[in-house]
C-alpha cells in the first residue's frame, strides 16, 4: 500500500526552463512533507520542506507547493540546471504524532535536464 | 567532515552469514534510523532509535537487529543472510524524530 506515490519514473526538461515534480499522498495523518535529491551511489539529499500549516514554501531555486484538499504536493525548480539532473524523493512523515515512524517515501522521479 | 558515515560501502556475501553495517554521525543528533532501499527503489524506515528506545518496523524479520553503543553510532546486524535481504541500506540522523533526516552514503550488501 503506497502511501506516497509519484507516479512520473522520469522527466526530462531543458536547461533554463521549469522542472515541477509532483508527489501524491493518501494518509491524511501526514502533517510535514520534504523533498530529498539522490545521486547515484550517494545517500538523499535534504533539499525543502513544508509543513502542513503552510501551502508554499520558497528556498532559492527550489519550491514547494502543498494542496492539503487535494492531497498533492509539487516541486518547482527555475531555473533548471545541469546539476539538477538526479533522482527526486518526495517524503512524508506525521509531525504532530512526534515523527518516531521515520519518514515515507515515494518511488522517486528521475529529473533529466537537457542542455 | 562527513555528518553521516556508513562502513563498509559494499558488502557481498554468502547466504547464511552473519554481517554488521556501521554507522556514525558527528551532526550531534539524538535520533538515528535504518533505511532499506530495495530492488523497487522503494526506500523504507526498519528502525529509529533514539534516547535508547527503540522503534521498530513491524515488518523488519527479527534477523535484523540494532545496536547503539553510543548517540553517535547506530550499527546495524544482520544474522542468517537471505537473498531477498540484497539491498542498499542507509543510515540517517536527525536531531529530534520530527526533523529533517541527513542520509549517510549507503552500504550496499549482495548476497550471494
């Protein structure tokens, strides 16, 4: 049972343009959402989160929109770049349930930039 | 400088094998988890660990146990290798369980 589902294995967008990622979720408990970066042989990467007291949270290039009703949460990179190009966790935990069941994660989106 | 640091990288062995990850944080964190990331990619919580209670993922088979010697170090045991336990597994701290997690690099274990 997929509680956190990006449902894109992979996008391709070219350099200097917009790169919006999107992530579903189905349990309504999740109260705090993150988006993680991963390269190949590395650990996720921390890059934004949201809670969900909030529905947009900007950091740089990178934003993050939450629609609670919807159950949706997106991330918007601009301007795209080369070094973009990984694979993109979106995560889901219960803040207010004292977060002691780790986070859970989607599938992961696998971000192209093209030059 | 690594905040989060997982020994060995790549782990292969025999079916049957007792094997042990190691993974250390110098972030300061009081809270530390064990991640498997499968065939699928799904990346999934096993434990969090922190002021000495443990949390456990009831679908972890009890051949996978932690051990904390201290706040900094979470290793991970893993007892009577299986097939299906081919993963990559990633350590991650955070400094109390609602925040932000930082990932160590992962340890990838094939058996064989």
């Amino acid at each position: 049972d997929q509680q956190v589902k990006q449902n894109s294995p992979s996008l391709s967008v070219q350099e200097g343009r917009i790169s919006i990622l999107n992530c579903d979720y189905t349990n309504s408990m999740f109260d705090y959402f993150l988006w993680y970066k991963k390269y190949p042989a590395e650990g996720p990467t921390f890059l934004i989160s949201i809670s969900s007291i909030k529905d947009k949270n900007e950091d740089g290039r990178f934003t993050v929109f939450l629609n609670k009703s919807a159950k949706h949460l997106s991330l918007h990179i601009v301007p795209s770049q080369p070094g973009d190009s990984a694979v993109y966790f979106c995560a889901a935990s219960q803040y207010s349930g004292g977060g002691a069941d780790g986070l859970t994660f989607g599938k992961g989106t696998h971000l192209i930039i093209q030059p | 400088d690594t905040a989060v640091s997982q020994t060995p990288k790549y782990l292969v062995t025999q079916m049957g094998n007792d094997k042990s990850i190691k993974c250390e944080q110098n972030l300061g964190h009081d809270t530390m988890y064990w991640y498997k990331q499968d065939s699928k990619k799904f990346l999934k919580i096993m434990f969090s660990y922190n002021n000495k209670e443990l949390i456990i993922n009831e679908t972890v088979p009890n051949r996978f146990s932690p051990k904390s010697p201290d706040k900094a170090h979470l290793n991970l045991h893993i007892n009577s290798l299986e097939l299906g336990d081919s993963a990559v597994y990633f350590c991650a701290s955070s400094q109390r369980p609602v925040e932000t997690q930082y990932f160590g690099p992962g340890t990838r274990l094939l058996v064989l």
